[in-house]
C-alpha cells in the first residue's frame, strides 16, 4: 500500500469549464453586485482596484474592517478610550453598527463568490473533460493505496467524481448527519463537522480515502447560533436559496477567502485541514510516498510551507524519504511556462538551490493540462 497524496488547485477546475477561471468569477462577482457595494469596494481600493481578482477584493475590505474593529476595541476597553469618545461626542453603539454592516457586506461578498462557482460541475462535463484525469484518480484508489486528498476549489468536483466512481461511504469527508436543520425544515438534514466520530465509523469500512476542503467548500456554512460547522446538501443550497438567506439564518460561508489565509488556517475547521496536510509533508510516521499537484499556482505561502518541507526531507543526504513528485499546469508558451516555474521556485525557496529547483524541461513537471497526470504516472 503506497500512501498517494493529491493537491489540487483552482487549475483543475478551469478543466473542467472557463467558469472557474478567476477573471470569469470575479466579472461576474461585479455584474451581480448591487451598485452601492460595487461603489463600496472601489472607493476602498481605488489605488489597487483589480476586476481579475475577487481575492484581492475582499482582502482590501477585510483590512479596512479590521481597521475599524481596532479603532472601536480602543473606544470600548479603555478609560482613554471613553473620554475620547466623550470630548468628540461620539457614539458607540452607532460605530457598532458600521462594524458590523462591514462583516455582514463580506459575508454577503463570500455567498455571492459562492453562488457564482456553484452548478458549474456536471458529471457529461467531467466525462468529456477529465476522462483520464478521473482515470487516473480511481485507478490509484482501487489498487486500495492510500489516497489523501487535499483541494483548494471550493467546488464539489472531487466530491462528484468520487461519488460517481466509488459511491456514497467509500470515502472520508468528517462531516456526519446530526438531524433535522429547523430554520430551513424539519425535512433538510445537515451534517456536523466531527472528525473523531466520522473516522471511528469509516475506519470500521476499511477507508483508504480521504477528502480535505483546506480552504472550506461551498456546500459548508458556520452556524453563528452555535458556533458549530456544518454542511448540507447542494440541492438544499438551490431548493431553499440558502446563500441569499444567510443573514435570515444566522450562517455565514465556511470558507477562507481574501487576505490573512496563514491566519485564518487556525480557525475550525481548516486547522484540522492543514494539520493533516502538513502531517503528511514533514511528519515522518504519516508521510506521503508520493505527491501530486495539480492546477495549483503556489500563491499560498502556508502551502507552499509544507510542501517544502517534504521536498527536504526528500532530499536529505543521510537517509532521505524519498518522494515520487509530478506537478501538473497548462502552458502553451516558454514564456507562460518559465513564469509558472518560477513562481514555483520562489513559493518553495528554490531560487538558490541549484540541485532541488525546477527547470524548464523538469521532468517533474507536465505542462500539458491535467489528463495528462496519467500518461505521467505511469509512465
């Protein structure tokens, strides 16, 4: 049994449909908005205003609300703080409320990026699209290695192949059913994140598979009753316009967007995410024999992190882990592909070490999309 882990990135799903590209989503980020926060937005980053990038969007209103929950901390935990209130005339409760329209405005952006990348994964797609791809995924899993899989998408894509070729309780997601959701119906299941309670029943199957969203996924939702992290089902999302509702019902997105991923990794339940990522990059129990990327920019320094650390322990000079390592990325020009292994170089600390980093014609690296992790693997 070889232990096989797969990251996956934003690539992946560009795939399987432009949609996913993050000019399309974040052109459609702005058609949607309502004037007033598309206003909102550009007068708080009129300097770095990108209409490619919904990240960098949200990332710049998030450094103005933290901006301003700092400014209010001041006024409401200090003795300082309250006379210069009161020599200004200013009220409290009215700098309250502005804080939190900010929060709610973000939540409403993260629903909005949410309900623009959802329905875009359909199975006559991933037929036409991913054929080998797919065909490379379930042959690893059945040759019952195994299978860590990390994903950045938000989307269901893994989740949908997985339950096509495998079936239902074939693989570990950590989230299990825990009765009725009431605000939407006493009909509507949803499903707790538990760890603990989901391995003791998968491990009594056998399951060799498992499925990490590390940067949420947007079928899940934080209930601020709670506090509790839960998913449910995406006909539910639909049937029931759960994302334009979230305010109604008291959720917000379970996912990580915008600027600050290193710190919001230690939140639940991403901590758990990244634990189990970084355990099989550095921890020499649980390590990975072999690691896959596919579509994955190396823009998040926190995953490049670990990744790193597996490339060095693969590259020890006394007694090294050794590490079966393939990254797949499509590139049609020398230009397009000297730009991604550079940034590769750079997100690993590469750019020095002459022995260890990536080259043009690295054979570790497939630029041909990513069918083509088959013919790779096994060749």
């Amino acid at each position: 049994m070889t232990k096989i882990a797969l990251l996956t990135g934003n690539g992946l799903s560009v795939a399987l449909s432009s949609e996913f590209s993050l000019p399309n989503i974040t052109n459609k980020f702005f058609e949607r908005l309502e004037i007033e926060h598309r206003a909102f937005i550009e007068h708080h980053m009129p300097d770095k205003y990108n209409s490619c990038d919904f990240e960098e969007c949200i990332a710049n209103i998030e450094k103005f609300y933290d901006a301003l929950h700092v400014h209010q901390t001041f006024y409401n935990s200090s003795s300082l703080g309250e006379k210069l209130l009161t020599s200004n005339n200013l009220n409290l409760s009215e700098l309250l409320k502005h804080e939190n329209s900010i929060r709610e405005s973000i939540h409403t952006y993260m629903a909005l990026i949410l309900d623009i990348i959802n329905w875009n994964v359909k199975k006559h797609m991933i037929d036409s699209k991913l054929k080998n791809f797919v065909n490379w995924l379930t042959s690893i899993i059945k040759e019952e290695n195994e299978v860590e899989l990390f994903t950045l998408n938000y989307d269901l894509l893994l989740e949908t192949i997985l339950l096509d070729s495998l079936g239902p309780n074939k693989f570990i997601e950590y989230y299990h059913q825990a009765g009725p959701w009431f605000a939407v119906s006493k009909e509507v299941p949803r499903y707790y994140f538990n760890p603990e309670k989901v391995k003791q029943q998968r491990l009594k199957n056998n399951c060799n598979t498992k499925l990490y969203h590390l940067h949420g996924s947007l079928s899940s939702f934080k209930d601020l009753k709670n506090n509790k992290t839960f998913r449910i089902k995406n006909e539910v999302i639909k049937n029931h316009n759960v994302y334009k509702r979230i305010s109604e019902l008291m959720i917000v997105p379970s996912i990580i967007t915008g600027g600050q991923k290193s710190d919001k990794i230690q939140e639940v339940p991403f901590n758990f995410y990244y634990e189990q990522f970084v355990n099989v990059m550095s921890d020499l129990e649980q390590l990975c024999e072999e690691l896959i990327i596919v579509g994955y920019s190396f823009r998040d320094e926190h995953i490049n992190n670990a990744i790193s650390k597996r490339i060095q322990l693969a590259s020890l000079n006394n007694d090294p882990y050794p590490l079966k390592l393939i990254i797949i990325d499509y590139a049609k020009t020398d230009e397009d592909k000297e730009i991604f292994i550079r940034q590769v170089n750079e997100g690993l600390g590469l750019v020095e070490d002459t022995n260890r980093r990536f080259t043009i014609n690295d054979e570790r690296i497939s630029f041909e999309g990513a069918n083509s992790v088959y013919q790779y693997y096994f060749k």
